[in-house]
C-alpha cells in the first residue's frame, strides 16, 4: 500500500526506529504504528543506501532477538 506522502528521513526516526527494534519490536509492526514512520520497504531501502544505518538496522535487530529470547526462555 503506498503512503500518499513520502516519509521524511530524520535522525530522531532512525533512532526511534532501531530503539523500537532493538527492545524486540518487528520492524513490520513499527513501520505501521504511525505514518511518520516509513514502510518496511521504504526502511529498507534506506539501509541498502546508507551502510551506518544498516549496520545499526543489523546490531539493533540481534538485540531484539535477544529480548525475545530471553523472554521466551523466561
């Protein structure tokens, strides 16, 4: 589904973004939590584009796996 309005790359969404992330959130489920946030492909794109941020995107990922993990072996 296309957003009728491109979603402006900030700093403070990154980081929104990755802290999401990184506390076990999906990204899917971030990106459709408020139109300020990009789609997943627009997300992805970016990353694809910026390697800082894919590096972050990968580190704050494996943070969040590890969230759930551990909530899972609780």
């Amino acid at each position: 589904m296309a957003m009728p309005y491109p979603t402006k790359r900030t700093k403070a969404v990154e980081e929104e973004i990755l802290e999401r992330m990184s506390k076990g959130e999906p990204l899917a489920a971030i990106c459709r939590s408020d139109p300020k946030f990009p789609s997943t492909v627009q997300w992805n794109a970016w990353c694809r584009q910026d390697e800082a941020l894919r590096i972050a995107h990968d580190k704050a990922r494996d943070a969040g796996e590890e969230v759930l993990l551990a909530e899972c072996l609780g």
